[in-house]
C-alpha cells in the first residue's frame, strides 16, 4: 500500500496512458491511409482525443511529484530537460488532435503536415519517457 501512496506514484502510473494512446494514434492513422479505412481513422481520432486529455493528470501529478518530493526547489538538470520535453509532448499531442479535430468539424481531409507533427510527437513522447527512465533509475543516465 506504501508504493501507491507515494508522493511520485500517480505520475508513474498515469503517464503510460498518454503514450499508449498517442501512438496507438498515431499508428491508427498511418493504417487509415487508402479508400474505404475511415473505420481506422476514427479510431486515431479518439485516440488522440484520448491522448490530449489524458496528459492534463499527468502534467498535475508530475508537477505535485515535484512540489511534494523537492519542496518546490528550482529544477535543473535532467528534471528540468524532462519537465520541459513534458510540456513539449503534451502540447504536441494537444495539437496533433486539435490538427484532426479541425479536418473532422470542417469534413476536409487532413492535412499532410500532419505527419511530420505526429512523428515530432512521437519523438518527443520518447525523449521525455527516456529522461523519466533515468529519473526513476530504470534507464542507464545520457
């Protein structure tokens, strides 16, 4: 009971679902690509969806880790690279959905740009869970 009641223990569970369901997107909508696939692109549709606002609990729970583990001490470092790649990701994903959103409302197809923001995304997402590796002691220091 002590490991889930530990000031950092939220963060660490809750931010599996932001990048599952991001790259789960993200792979959805590369599979969507042809005629007659619109099935898989409204599966990456709600995935991003489910993405973007599933990063809010994380963000939150990332920043109580910090304020309850370090008292609020001015970050630097690897905690600092990672909390600032976490906005990064976050936004990326708000906006790789909101990107999808909008083709949806306007019935447009979507853009092609849209591919170099998911694989931005996903570089991200990588870089931040890898700094968060090495934070947790899971992952070997770069």
């Amino acid at each position: 009971m002590d490991v889930l009641l530990a000031k950092h223990a939220q963060h660490v569970v809750l931010i599996h679902f932001p990048i599952a369901l991001f790259v789960l997107g993200v792979a959805f909508d590369l599979a969507s690509r042809g005629p007659r696939r619109h099935v898989l692109a409204d599966v990456a549709y709600y995935n991003l969806a489910a993405a973007a606002w599933s990063t809010i609990p994380t963000l939150v729970t990332g920043l109580l880790a910090w304020k309850l583990q370090l008292g609020g001490r001015r970050l630097h470092g690897v905690l600092l690279r990672h909390l600032v790649l976490g906005c990064a990701s976050s936004l990326t994903i708000a906006l790789t959905w909101w990107v999808h959103s909008r083709a949806r409302r306007r019935a447009e197809p979507l853009p092609r740009h849209r591919w170099a923001l998911e694989l931005l995304g996903i570089g991200l997402v990588a870089l931040t869970g890898h700094l968060g590796g090495v934070l947790s002691g899971v992952n070997v220091p770069i």
